[in-house]
C-alpha cells in the first residue's frame, strides 16, 4: 500500500475575491536563472475555497491542497496570515 504523502502548504496573495466561496490566489516563488544566477521571481494563480468568504483581495493567506471541490479548485484557504491595509 502506497505511503500517504502530507498536503502541501502555499503562501499567497488574495488577488479577487469577486466570487462566492472561492478567492484567487498568487503564489510567488524566487528562483535563480540557470545561466546568470540571477533571482528571477515567477508567480502563478490558483484558486481557492474560503468558506466563510472572509479573505479579501490584498490579504496575505496560507492556503492547503485538497480534494477537487469544483472544476479549477483544489486548494483551501486555512488561515488568513496579515489583512490588507
């Protein structure tokens, strides 16, 4: 029997929040380029579930992977880390 893997943990941006029960988030990563060594910052937009509809666009959320609750969304807001100013 395969082993169970723990659920990965991102860091992100709430970017919209214009839709019910789920936010978008921006997850940023540094990187180094591979020729030039310089840091090269690339970031990607998935979507969560926030059932309480508390985050808003500009707060900072840690979000975790989860089942597929809808079609593009397979993570989960768990807590909402510093509230936009």
């Amino acid at each position: 029997m395969a082993e169970r893997g723990r659920r990965k943990n991102q860091v992100g941006v709430v970017t919209s929040d214009k839709m019910t029960k789920t936010v978008v988030v921006r997850i940023e990563t540094i990187t180094h380029h591979p020729l030039y060594k310089k840091a090269v910052r690339r970031s990607r937009s998935v979507k969560a579930h926030d059932e309480q509809n508390q985050a808003r666009a500009g707060d900072r959320v840690r979000i975790v992977e989860t089942r597929p609750v809808s079609q593009e969304k397979r993570w989960r807001v768990v807590e909402i880390l510093k509230r936009a100013e």
